[in-house]
C-alpha cells in the first residue's frame, strides 16, 4: 500500500500540499490505576499526533519521528508513521472521517464493555485479538472464557505470557489464529507495521469478520471500507 501516493492524492485534489502540517509526540494520559501494561505506558510504542489545521491524526509506532513542513515535503521525507497519522488529519480536516484521536483516562476499559456488548450480538464462539490490548483481552477473556479467546503479538515480552487469563502466541501464527477464530479483532496499528494486508487477506481467504480498532486505522478504514470499532476516540 502506497501511503504517499494516498497523501498526494488526497492533497493534490484538494489544494493542500503547500499547507503546513506538525507531528508531535503525543500525551494519551490513560488511567493505569487498574491495567498497568498498555503498550503506551510502557514505553514500547508512542503515539504520533499530527495537527493540520486545528484537526487531528494518531498512529502509534515503535520508531517515532517528528515533522514540521508543508505536506508535499512530508510526502517526499515522511515515514510510514508520519504519512498515515497525516493522512488521518487531512481526512479529519475534509470531514470524511471521525474519531482520529486516541481517547483518555478509563475510556480504553469503558470501550472493552461496549465491545464485548457487541461481540455478545454477534454470537462468535472462538475471539481472536491480534495485537495485545490488555483492556479488551481482560474484558473478552472475563465474558467469553479462557478456552474461546487467542491472542497475538509481536512484542517478546508478552509472546509465551499469559495475560488476564489468555495465552499470548506470536503473531507468525495469525494464520491459525484466523483460521480457528469466528470474528477476529485487529489493532489499527498493523496499517503502520506492515502486516496489515497479511492479516486482510488471511481473513478474506478465511471467509472470517474481521474488525479493525482504534485510532491509527481511521482514515484507511474509511478509504477500503472496513469496519473499525473506536467508541470513545475524539
């Protein structure tokens, strides 16, 4: 997937590659009082925000950089994270897309309840997650049962851990993951890992519901019309 061409598409149609855009490292403030090991507050990934005209763009990566410039130089020099978080701001900013910032406080833990809320309506009997979100892992697991959730990840620390009751295998196994799951959960963090298109694909030769969440797949999901769940993004 060609993310500057995304961009320059995006601006080319719309007069904007000589507006300036900032990316920043930014500040989710989420509440550990109760679930300490989000990938965030760890340290593992941060958060970029890019800010285009008073509107906003998350993507989390694990190698982030900076920027500020005009969106045709962040075409040219941008990486993966930057492009996709822009891409997120100028779609918010054109109005084609919501919820592109990361929420705060417990609203990670209140998402998990109105998850498993529509997860209950949708009857699966095996959930897979792919992507270590500890408040929907512990959320899931508590409704769903140890013996119908499969996690992955590609982060070693939590790959052979079990985590609120669920096993965490590598994410070299998506495969059986997708094929021994009903409905599949993905962070929209695979957009800026690369393993996005693996992991579509996967579930399209599965023939399996696939359900992207969170903030750094908002504008791609709009683009390739996927279904993404992010209740209290802003």
């Amino acid at each position: 997937m060609d993310f500057r061409e995304i961009l320059k598409e995006l601006a080319e149609k719309n007069n904007l590659l000589n507006e300036e855009i900032e990316i920043k490292i930014a500040d989710t403030k989420l509440d550990i009082s109760k679930i300490r090991d989000y990938p965030l507050m760890s340290g593992k990934e941060v958060l970029l925000r890019a800010n285009f005209k008073g509107c906003y763009g998350d993507a989390f990566t694990d190698k982030p950089k900076e920027f500020v410039g005009t969106i045709e130089e962040l075409i040219k020099n941008g990486n993966r994270a930057e492009l996709i978080a822009a891409i997120n701001a100028v779609m918010r900013y054109l109005n084609f897309v919501d919820k592109t910032v990361h929420c705060t406080g417990d609203e990670p833990e209140k998402c998990a309840k109105e998850l498993v809320k529509y997860l209950k309506e949708l009857k699966p009997k095996k959930i897979g997650i792919i992507g270590f979100q500890p408040a929907f892992v512990k959320e899931i697991v508590n409704n769903f049962g140890t013996e119908n959730v499969i996690v992955s990840d590609l982060n070693p620390e939590n790959i052979g851990k079990i985590k609120y009751g669920a096993k965490i295998i590598h994410g070299k196994y998506n495969e059986d993951l997708i094929k021994n799951s009903d409905v599949i959960l993905a962070t929209g963090s695979t957009i800026v890992n690369g393993t996005f298109e693996d992991i579509f694909n996967l579930a399209k030769k599965y023939n399996k519901k696939i359900i992207f969440y969170g903030t750094s797949i908002a504008g791609l999901a709009k683009l390739l019309n996927l279904e993404r769940f992010c209740i209290y993004g802003r």
